[in-house]
C-alpha cells in the first residue's frame, strides 16, 4: 500500500442503505465506487503517466509544476470522489478498454470473471482485465483482494524484469554502438570505393565519347572522299577505259623491251667475228643448240599442240617447228591480247598445252595449271621462250627422239 493511502480517510458508499446495494449488483461500478485501494494500482496500470500529467494540467489549467510522483498522489486522491477529474478518469479507462470490458460482460457469476482475471494473468495482459474485473457487477470483495494481491506481484515482477530488460538494453547498447562504428567504417570505405569506381566510368565514357567522335570523323571523311570520288568519275568520261588502255600500254611496253633485247641479242650475234649474215628467207628459221641438230619427237603426229604464252615473234618459229612434224599448232598469248576466256575452250581442244611461264600472266598460268591437273592432260611448262627450250621440252614430253626430221632441213 502506498503511503498516501494510509493517510487518506477512507469513503463509505453506503448512504443509500439497500437500495444504493441493489442498484450496485446490477450494473457496473464507476471509479469513484470503488475501494480506495484499488485507485493506486488502477491509476499506475491503466493510465499511462504522459497522458495522466496532460489531463491534469488540463484540469488545472496548465498549472502542474509537480513532478512525476505527485502527479500520481493527486489523481489517485481525486478519484475518492466524483468530480472533474475522476470523470475524466472514468470516461478515458472505459474508451481504453472498451474490448476488454464487451469480453468480461459474458461473466454471469463471481467464479467467471475471476477465470477472465487469471486468464489475461496468464497471457500477461492486465491492465485492462484489471479495470473491467473491479467494475464488473459481479466482483465481490473477496475477489477485489485477490485481483489487487496479484496485480502488486505483478508490479514487482515487472521491476525484476525491467532491471534485466535495463542491463540487456546497456548491453544492446554498447553492441549497438560498436556494430554504428564498423559499419560508418565500411560505409567510409565503400564510399571510396563508389568514388573511385565512378571516377573510373567518367574515364571510360570520355574515352568511349572521343572514339565515337574520332569513328564518326572517320566516317565523314569517306562519305566525302567517296561523293569526291564519284564526282572525278563523273567529271571523266570512259574512266575504266583509259584505265583498261593504260594497262594494255604497260603490257605492251613490256612486250617492246623484250623485242629490244632480241634486237640486241641478234646484233651482237651478227657482230661476232666468222659469223656470217644468212639471207633472207621465206620461212622462219629455227634455232638449232651448238653442237648438233635440232631433234623432234615423232609422238606428236596428228595431235594438237597449244602454245600458252612466249614472244609474239617467235610464234611463226613455234608454228613451223610444231607443224613440221606432223602435229597440229594452236597459239594463245595467255591474256596479254587474246581474250582470257578463250583459254578454256583452247585448251579442252589441245592434245598437248606448252605453257612458256616467263611470257605468261599469273591468271593464265594458275588457269593452264588448274585445268591440266583436273582434266590429266599433259602439259610443258618452260622458261625460256627460245625454240630450242621448246625443242626440248617436246624430247622430255615425247621420250622418243626422231633426229630425221630436221635433218634435211639444216
């Protein structure tokens, strides 16, 4: 019991006699019905303190200057009596507790609502059982007591708990504020880190910016180098003509510095002392190797022989040579005048392709290669574009050497 109770007088409620009684036992009592020991445990449970020193200076028109404690004497003195405040009080515990209060009215007997009690006991909920079993019609005295001895226990549980509660939440505390410092030094560090990665991305953006910049520079300069181009295409007329006659003249340059060096080869034979001018005549002549004759093979009767290539000089002397053994004679220039596309047909015709790799373009020459390797056909490939080395790669073709052919001739 609380020390101000002791010096409190204590209410009577019985003015009324048998019928006060009556009406009593049939509805609910109001707070300031109830015995003044139950106003200190009611008052301290049902009430938070904050709204218990808003409602007092409310009443006291904003005058409490108490503290905590005396705020608490007060009300519990004021709710002996019905006045401004115990109604208020009583207004304010039955809004609270409306649902706990509609659950007790089941109770019909005193045995009912003291199992309610001991129920909310056992599920730790209180306060509000505590205002709606006091106030229900059926709580006797005895009952009364009981509710008050528990409540006290209870109240001195709930110090024991709250002490522990205040140590574990020192710990909690303390754990607290460590877990704060790590983690503001991972947050620190991350930062850095964000800072650092974000830094990096503006690099590489700028960079990726000044490469999109430098490809689309790229790109403008060959629009406008190809827009250059079609219009010198179009400023020209016959453009891939000339082109085409520039490379016909380079091969004919070509073909002129051979016949020169022939010339010169010729003059400087005719320069050698002994050696005697032989007057013209109306056939080619052949070339004949020192020291002998010049042989033929007599395997190329009645076959067709194409010539690839060699100096356009030389192809009466090929023609003459091959023709004088009784073979049939075809020439092609290998693409330097004669259409590259009559290659295939020429060859498909020839029985033996002579192919002279020294006067031949590199078309020619891998197309001779190609067809004779598919088809089988035999093929010479020569060097030098002399009649002798044509001679002799006929005897290497042949195998067999006719030397009356020529001989009557020489």
């Amino acid at each position: 019991m609380c020390e101000h109770e002791k010096s409190l007088p204590v209410i009577s409620n019985c003015s009324n006699g048998e019928a006060e009684t009556a009406a009593l036992a049939s509805r609910r009592r109001r707070l300031w019905e109830l015995s003044h020991t139950c106003h200190c445990p009611l008052v301290g449970v049902g009430l938070p303190l904050g709204y218990l020193r808003k409602l007092v200076g409310k009443m006291t028109g904003g005058r409490v200057l108490a503290d905590d404690y005396e705020v608490h004497v007060g009300a519990v003195t004021e709710c002996g009596a019905r006045n401004r405040l115990s109604e208020a009080l009583q207004k304010e515990l039955e809004r609270r507790y409306a649902p706990v209060i509609l659950r007790f009215r089941s109770a019909k007997s005193t045995g009912q609502v003291a199992q309610l009690w001991r129920t909310a006991v056992a599920n730790g909920d209180v306060s509000g059982a505590f205002w709606a079993g006091l106030t229900h019609p059926r709580c006797d005295a005895e009952l009364e007591e009981q509710m008050c001895r528990d409540l006290h226990m209870i109240q001195h549980q709930a110090g024991a708990c709250v002490r522990a509660d205040m140590g574990k939440f020192t710990a909690l505390q303390e754990e607290n504020a460590r877990l704060a410092h790590e983690l503001a030094k991972l947050q620190q560090r991350s930062q850095a880190m964000l800072m650092e990665k974000t830094g990096e991305l503006e690099r590489q953006e700028a960079v990726l910016l000044r490469t999109r910049a430098e490809s689309i520079g790229k790109d403008s300069v060959l629009d406008a180098l190809r827009c250059e181009l079609a219009q010198l295409q179009a400023a020209v007329p016959a453009l891939e003509s000339r082109t085409r006659l520039v490379e016909r003249l380079a091969q004919m340059d070509e073909r002129e510095k051979d016949l020169r060096q022939q010339i010169a080869e010729l003059k400087q034979v005719q320069a050698r002392p002994g050696t005697a001018m032989s007057p013209p005549a109306p056939a080619p002549k052949l070339e004949v190797p020192t020291g002998g004759k010049l042989k033929m093979p007599i395997r190329l009767l009645d076959q067709s022989v194409l010539c690839v290539g060699g100096r356009s000089g030389n192809v009466a002397t090929y023609r003459a040579l091959i023709e004088r053994v009784g073979a049939q004679f075809a020439h092609h220039d290998g693409g330097l005048e004669d259409n590259a596309n009559l290659l295939d047909s020429s060859l498909a015709a020839a029985d033996l392709v002579i192919c002279q790799t020294g006067c031949i373009s590199h078309s020619a020459y891998w197309r001779v290669k190609d067809y004779c390797k598919r088809t089988g056909k035999r093929c010479v490939f020569i060097d030098n574009p002399s009649i002798s080395s044509l001679a002799r790669g006929l005897q290497e073709m042949s195998g067999e050497i006719q030397p009356a052919a020529l001989d009557a001739e020489h």
